[in-house]
C-alpha cells in the first residue's frame, strides 16, 4: 500500500510549516584574484518550532550561512526562501521589511550601544517598524521584564554584565515579535554558568513557539537544540536529531508520528 506515507506526509507537511527552505545555495567571495567558496552547495529545510545547532569548524561557512536566512545578505546561486518569501531574488528594502517582521538577531559581541539604557536599546527596533507601534515602551519594558531585567531598565552597558548585556541584545531581537530567532556564537564571550542560563533562556523562548537558529563551537551548548547541522568546508556534513529532546511545538518529519496521534495534538 502506497497511499498512507502519502496521506501521512501531507498531513506532516500541514502540521509543521517549513520556515527556512535552502536548495543548493552557494555563497562565493571573490578578493581580487582569490575566489572564496564560503558555501558549497547546500541544501536543508527547518519547520516552524524547531530549536537548531550549527556546527563545524572556524571558516565552514556558519556565519555567511547565518546571515543569509537572516535576510542578511543574499545567496550567489540556489534558491533560499524564509517564511514563504524567496530571499534570493529581493530587493534590500524587502529583505529589510523580512528582517523586521520575521527575524530576530543575537551576536556574539552583543553589539548594543555604549551611552544607552536598556530600555532604549530594546525600544530601538520599533522605531524601523511598520506601523511604529504606539506603545513602544510598554513592548520594550515586556521582553526585558522577559529575559529576566525587569530591575535593570535604565541601566547602561558598562553597568551590566556579560550575561545581562546579552538579555538586553535577546530582549531587543525579540521586541519585533519574530518567528525565527538567530544567533551565531551567542555564548562566545560568556563564561559556563552564564552560558547555561543563556540557553535556558533560549530553550524558554523556543518552548513559546519561536524557531530558534545558533551557531555555536560548543558541545555542552549544541546539546540545548534538538538538532544538529554540522558544516565543513561550506557544506553540510552531518544532520541529525538528539535523541531525548522532545520539540516543544509540533512533531517535525524526522520522527513521524503515527497520523492519530497528529490528529490527538492537533485537537
Ligand atoms: P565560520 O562562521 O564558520 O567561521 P564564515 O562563514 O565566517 O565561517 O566564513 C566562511 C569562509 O568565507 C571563510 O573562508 C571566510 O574567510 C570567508 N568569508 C566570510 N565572509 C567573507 C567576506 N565578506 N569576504 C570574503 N571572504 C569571506
Ligand atoms: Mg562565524
């Protein structure tokens, strides 16, 4: 019988909504007669709800990869789409309006302003929204209060630590109410403890539906994500899912579900 892996992929395919669709994308780097192949060919999708790992050696291609479903930057060749949308052949100020109602971004440096509270750091985004939302403030006030800084509003950068600064960056990516959460090496400049709290927090937030996406070096911060995407010479060497992390949202194809239960979840 063919039809039930049929019927059952359909129903997968209505159940989890793919967010990031990469077909053969490559990113190639020319510097004056040096020509870079920073991604190689690569090919992946991940659903909505979905809590990610990139991997792989300094110089494989995450960051590049990073920025590109990040509506960073556009690939060289290969079809990329992000929430339904086909990055590969936007104009920059759609891929801005992308970034702004999808996507939030976490650095490993934090990059937040040095004279600037973290209330103005987390109100800055709404500033670029369409429409500007009248109750700026008050959304601002929410993530910090969120990322667990209702008592450091006011405070400046130099006067919070490595940790709290990179609440503030969490709180100002999540501000615009993204469905996609990346950060590349958000837990670089932390020490272990406050790495673990940053991924409990991150963990918190992929448990509230957002699709989370990092890049990180280390095992003990991969072991957070469900799955794992190694990279190695600007293609993907391994893909797999961690046995033991239940997603939170909904049941990806990986681990087909039997349709009744779908259908259970799904009442
Ligand atoms: P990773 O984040 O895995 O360390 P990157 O994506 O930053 O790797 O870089 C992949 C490759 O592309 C490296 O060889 C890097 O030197 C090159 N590269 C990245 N960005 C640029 C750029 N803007 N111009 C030229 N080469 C680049
Ligand atoms: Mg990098």
């Amino acid at each position: 019988m063919n039809a039930a892996p049929i019927s059952t992929a359909i129903t997968e395919a209505a159940a989890t909504p793919v967010l990031i669709r990469a077909r053969d994308v490559t990113k190639v780097y020319t510097l004056g007669d040096q020509v870079v192949r920073a991604l190689d060919g690569v090919t992946f999708e991940i659903a909505e709800g979905e809590f990610v790992a990139i991997m792989g050696p300094s110089g494989s291609g995450k960051s590049t990869m990073m920025n590109l479903i990040g509506a960073l930057d556009q690939p060289s060749t290969g079809g990329l789409e992000i929430a339904g949308q086909d990055i590969a052949h936007m104009s920059s100020d759609a891929l801005a309006e992308l970034r702004n109602r999808f996507i939030g971004f976490v650095f490993q440096q934090f990059n937040l302003l040095p004279r600037t509270s973290a209330l103005a750091q987390v109100m800055l985004p709404l500033a670029y929204a369409t429409p500007k939302p009248a109750d700026a403030r008050h959304l601002a006030e929410v993530r910090l209060a969120q990322v667990g800084l209702a008592n450091r509003m006011d405070h400046h950068p130099r006067q919070l630590s490595g940790g709290q600064q990179q609440r503030v960056a969490i709180a100002r990516a999540l501000v615009n109410n993204p469905k996609l959460l990346l950060a590349d090496e958000p837990t670089g400049a932390l020490d272990t403890k406050t790495s673990e709290e940053i991924m409990r927090l991150f963990t918190q937030l992929n448990g509230e539906g957002i699709t989370v996406v990092l890049v990180t070096h280390e095992p003990e911060v991969a072991d957070y994500a469900r799955r794992r995407i190694l990279f190695r010479d600007g293609r993907i060497v391994d893909d797999r899912m961690q046995p033991g992390i239940p997603l939170v949202s909904r049941p990806t194809s990986a681990v087909a579900p039997a349709p009744d239960a779908v259908e259970a979840a799904a009442s």
